[in-house]
C-alpha cells in the first residue's frame, strides 16, 4: 500500500513533477498523481501585482520578479469547465487556482520550463482567481491563456470530448476511451497523437501499455495452469520457483496474486538503489530472482497484509512458464488472446521488443516532450499492449455465462475480495479491485508505465464498462470513473465516483464538530515514519501526511471520509472504551494506521543532535552508499545518482523526505550505527554505517 498515492503506478515519481492538474469544488480529481504522495503545497503568501480579468482565447503576456504574484480573475456559472495553460516562457511558476472564499482548490507545480495546464470542473459559480508565482528566486516572462470556460457538458459523448481536448491537437500526446453496455459498444473516440515523430494520431485500434492492468491476465494465466491441475494456489512457490529463499513460512501463489505475499516491491527497491527506471535504466528479468534471493527477512507474513507488489506478479508469470513450459508472452497469445480475437494485444517480452502499431509513450521535459522508454523487467506485473477495443473483448468474456476463456467459477474468485489471516479484507481479488461507485459493484484496474498510463472499470451487475489509455505521462486515467457515471447514470448514482462508503449519506448533514474526536496524528502500521494528521477548520476537515499538504476530506457516514483527490477513504476505528485509536486508509487496498498520544512532543534536532548521523551507509542488500551531512537547513542524504534527499525529522531518530523515510539505530552506548529505510511498498532495508 502506498498511502496517498496511485495504487498501480509502479514506479515512484516525485511530488514535484505533475504537469497538470484537475480541480473540482465537490470532488478534485487529480492527474497521475505521483505514487506517495499529494500534490498540493500552498506557498507562502507573496506581494500581489493587482488583478486582471481572464478571457477565453485571449493571451496574456507577464513578466515575474522574485516575490511577485500575478492574480487573474475567472467568473463561471454553475457546473463549469475550466481549462487554460501557462507558458513558462523563462520562468518557472506555480499555478493556484482559489475559489471567492480564498480557499486553493488546485494547484499546479511541474515542469521547469514549457506549458502548465490547468483545467477541470467547478460546480459552485461566481468569482475565481488564478495565481502565478515564480519558484523560489526566479524572475522571467510567462504567457497564460484560457482555452475554455463553458458549462460541463450533459451528454456524455459531449463530456467526453470536453474532458479531453486538453489531450486533442497534433502537438502532444493523445488518448483514447471506449465504452460499451449488453454486448453493445457505445462510445469509442481517441484524440491527439500516437507518435510525435511521425505525426500518427492515436486511434481506437493502436496498442498502448496499459501497466498494471495486465494484472488481471496473470492472474486468468495462473487461474488457467491450476485449472488444468498444473499447479494450486495453495502451492509453495519454490515448489516452482525452488531458486527462491526458505524465508521460514511459507508464500503461496495464492499471496503472489493478492499482494500479500511479504515480499520486497522490485520498483521501489531499485529506486532505492539509485536505479534510475524514470529515466530508462535497465532491468532485466532474471534480476526479480535476485531480488528475492538478497532480501534477509519477509516484510510480513504471508496473508497478514496487502501491499501492493509487482515482485509477486512477476514471479507468477515465471511459474506459468515453469508449468506450462511455455514463454509468457507465447503462452498468454495461445491461450488467451487468439482465443477472444484479441489481434491488437501483446505482451512485450523486454523493453526494446517491437510493437508494430503501437503508441510512444511521452512526458513532459523542460523543452517539450521527451519519448519515455518502457519499464524493463515488466512481464507479469505489466508489459501487455493492447487496444480500447481488445480489452473490452476481454471485459465481455466475463459477462459471457460460456466464456471462450476460463470458467464463470474463475471469474467469481477473481473478483472476490481477498480476506487477510485477521479477516479484515483487502479490497483486491486476483489482478482486480473490487468495491463500489454509486451503488454499483465495482471491478477495476488501472495502470501506468513510464509514460503510459491505463484503467479497465467494469460494472457486473449491468453488464457494463468502459476503458481510457493514453500515451500522456500526466493523463488521469481516473476519469473513466467521472465518464461512466455519465454514460451509466441511469444505473449509478450521481456524486459517488470514489466507491465512498455511502452514496445516500448528504455531506451536508454531518456536524464539523463531531470531526473533534478523530481530530489527531496515526502513524501507518507498516511505516510508522508516514503520519497522517487530521485537523478542522471551522467547518472545514483536512488530513495531511507526512511532507506533503494538507488536503481536504469530506464525510461519507459518521465515521468514514473521502479524499477524493486521490481516490481513497478514510475508516476510523474504536477501541474496546469506545475511543477512537485507528483508522484503515483505503486505497487500491486496505493499510491500518494506530493513534498517537496527543501529548507527544516534536522533536527538532540541532547542532550536535543532527552532527550524530552523518557518516557513511552502506545497503549489502542494495549494494549501495547513501552518505549523511548536515545542510543549510538540517540533514542532507546523498546518493550519486540521485538528488539530494533534505530529511524533515518527525519522531526521535526518524526523518522522512522524497518518499523516503530514515529511522536510524543505535547501539547500547547512544551511537547512530545505521537506519532502515523504507518507501512504504518496500521497507527496513538496512544501511550500516561504514564510518
């Protein structure tokens, strides 16, 4: 689990590098939202430069100093849609949007250099203001313009393409969404581009990596291979796999396909490590093993918790291999995609594999967009190419009551919640998310390579569903919630695109006061450096974790809330006296978090305190140095291919910065002699100090 944070994304960018940005006043739906973190900071406040009215279309040309603040003034109706871009001319800016009440509802803080886009819904009307600052001490010329300011639009197909003209144009990557109901399509449209090289616009039939969403087809490959008796999820995996560890209890396959296995997560590992897969380094298959083979204890027992792992999914596509004698990539043409028609969809064996008809994946640089290469050492966990029409082909199989591929049995299973060994369950089937969007079961998957991002949503009980993919690295995949509600709503009930806890609850009927009792920090079992605070203001409630900004929630029953930037939800727990000592953080999966005591007080170390940890760490795990030194504002962790990492203390002996969180140990005698480090998917990685 990865608190805060796109569940399928599987590798780890930082919370400064989104390009773009939806808002929203009843729901802010974030885009490619980076994996650990929020998105919002809110700057300190700065000189105004006085205020200017907005237009659509026209262009605007300004010149920042440092401190400087230009403010520009929107007016919309009720139920709006807003979408503007700033050109970073020779400057780098912060966009705020704020509401009439001076309240951010977005903010927007990606590329150096190049176009901000800003766009999204706003359902309350009246005054808005949009600011542009400069970062830090940078003076120079941006250009800020306003695309459209117009009513969201009612019908669906008219939604859709509003949604996504910011992706339209033959400058920038594209994206596609296909929807269909009984059998029938009803929706398919793509706009923008598929290869900025060559100008090929991006079509309904190209193929795309679609990341994580190829999940769900290894786990149909493992479910195949037990059908046949070729193995039992019960089994060990190093019956299969007898390379791997005996890490004294035992990982079934069944914990592969469930993220429950206690194994490290490859991706964050290697970040760790100072492996650059954000930037194209290469991974190799064989690497998964080795992984596993280095790692000295499980990170929990298997079936005790979900943590989201692509680790696992890589090693059950490797037993497919070993029980069928087969290659993945051949075994899953066989046996699934030549059998449901399937000609546009592929697993790409390595990085460097050619993908005849398919999309190049794109983010954005400080020039322009740059081409991103593929995650390498994918296979299993991603890696599949495929297009909006194939993955509805799949989608229907399930639906079929004589499925071409697997057995109704198969699918139940699939799409059956997974329950941990304390029976609390995890929200994930095998290879699928299960839970529930305006009172309709809900069965999803989304996914996102390098640039490539993905989501498959499908609707059982009306035979429904409806699949986004894009080649855009800040695409929000996410909107095929908001679509469906749309081309479903006879179906799905209206304000619940989250999966909230209750769709009838009325967020206006709750008393702000009754927030007082959760009011407090919880710090996440399985990473005690990540703290969730919860705060009220007036009647407004905020959460904010660990180095990142506060962000508001909003209460879907008396004890359950919604953060809807992000996709996930807030349960609160009570103890055996009735007070409140827990809470479960939802999203793509379920992560306990335990009260901490109100009185505890902060720590900020000083002078000496902070001299104790510099020194030299060395990972024999990782095979990697992190050097600690004191910085300008308190400690600096450096590693040579990576930035500096500025560490924010929070407990005694814990810092956390970047994603990453430092607990430090020491011996008998009060002397730091290493940390553990931990990302959350990946943790207690031991450095030992080497001097």
């Amino acid at each position: 689990m990865v608190p805060y944070g796109t569940y399928n994304d599987p590798i780890p960018r930082s919370t400064t590098t989104l390009g773009h940005a939806h808002f929203m006043i009843r729901s802010t739906r974030l885009l490619a939202i980076p994996t650990f973190a929020f998105v919002f900071t809110l700057g300190a406040a700065t000189p105004a430069m006085g205020q200017a009215e907005l237009r659509e279309g026209r262009e605007v040309l300004g010149t920042l100093e440092p401190g400087d603040t230009a403010r520009y003034n929107v007016e919309v109706g009720e139920d709006y849609y807003v979408y503007g871009e700033v050109d970073q001319i020779s400057v780098d800016v912060v966009i705020r949007v704020l509401d009439a009440e001076g309240e951010q509802v977005a903010r927007v803080d990606g590329r150096a250099r190049g176009v901000e886009t800003f766009a999204g819904e706003l359902d309350d009307p009246g005054a808005y203001t949009i600011e542009v600052t400069p970062r830090e001490d940078e003076a120079g010329e941006y250009e800020i313009v306003l695309h459209r300011i117009e009513p969201v639009e009612t019908d669906p197909a008219k939604l859709a393409d509003q949604l996504m003209s910011r992706y339209d144009g033959d400058d920038r990557p594209g994206a596609a969404i296909q929807v269909w109901r009984d059998g029938r399509t009803v929706y398919s449209e793509s706009w923008g581009m598929g290869n900025l090289a060559y100008g090929l616009p991006f079509e309904p039939d190209m193929r795309t990596n679609i990341g994580s969403t190829s999940k769900q087809f290894t786990a149909m490959a493992i479910m195949l291979e037990a059908d046949r008796g070729a193995l039992s999820l019960d089994d060990d995996i190093r019956t299969h796999l007898p390379e791997l560890p005996d890490f004294g209890e035992t990982i079934s396959v069944r914990h592969l396909i469930t993220h429950t296995s206690g194994l490290r997560e490859i991706f964050n590992l290697l970040v760790m490590a100072g492996r650059r897969i954000d930037r194209g380094d290469f991974v190799d298959r064989d690497e998964i093993i080795e992984v596993v083979q280095a790692q000295p204890k499980l990170q929990n027992a298997p079936g005790s918790e979900w943590n989201y792992n692509n680790t696992a999914y890589a090693l059950a596509a490797m037993i497919v291999e070993r029980t069928s004698g087969t290659a993945f990539p051949k075994y899953m043409e066989e046996h699934v995609f030549a059998p449901l028609g399937m000609t546009g969809t592929m697993v790409r064996a390595h990085a460097e594999s050619i993908v005849p008809n398919s999309s190049q994946g794109y983010l954005l640089g400080r020039e322009g967009f740059t081409e991103a290469r593929d995650l390498g050492a994918a296979v299993g966990a991603g890696a599949i190419y495929s297009t909006v029409e194939d993955l509805q082909r799949w989608v229907e199989n399930y639906a079929n009551p004589d499925p071409v591929v697997g057995t109704p049995a198969i699918f139940e299973e699939m799409m059956t919640s997974y329950v941990l060994t304390d029976g609390d369950e995890t929200g994930y089937g095998y290879g699928l998310m299960i839970d529930e969007q305006g009172g309709q079961r809900r069965v999803h998957h989304g996914g996102a390579d390098i640039a490539h991002r993905s989501q498959l949503v499908y609707y059982p009980d009306i035979n429904a569903g409806i699949t986004t993919q894009s080649n855009h690295g800040a695409f929000n995949s996410n909107v095929a919630f908001r679509l469906a509600a749309a081309f479903f709503s006879d179906a799905i009930a209206s304000g619940d695109e989250t999966g909230g806890e209750d769709a009838e609850f009325d967020p206006e009927s709750y008393d702000p006061e009754d927030f007082d009792e959760f009011v407090g920090r919880y710090a996440i079992d399985a990473a005690p450096n990540f703290i969730l605070s919860f705060f009220r203001e007036d009647t407004t409630l905020y959460t904010q974790a660990t180095g990142q900004q506060r962000i508001e929630i909003v209460p879907t029953s008396d004890s359950t809330f919604a953060i809807e930037q992000v996709d996930a939800s807030i349960v609160f727990h009570r103890g055996e006296a009735g007070e409140v000592d827990a809470l479960t953080l939802n999203q793509g999966g379920a992560q306990r978090a335990t009260r901490l005591e109100d009185d505890a007080e902060e720590w900020e170390p000083r002078g000496e305190e902070l001299e104790a940890y510099v020194g030299r760490y060395f990972s024999e795990e990782l095979e990697t140095f992190y050097v600690v030194v004191v910085g300008d504002d308190g400690l600096v962790a450096h590693h040579r291919r990576t930035a500096d990492v500025e560490l924010s203390p929070g407990e005694v002996d814990r810092f956390s910065g970047s994603e990453l969180n430092f607990t430090f140990e020491r011996d008998r005698n009060g002397r730091v002699i290493g940390f553990y480090l931990d990302n959350v998917r990946t943790r207690d990685v031991r450095f030992e100090r080497v001097r």
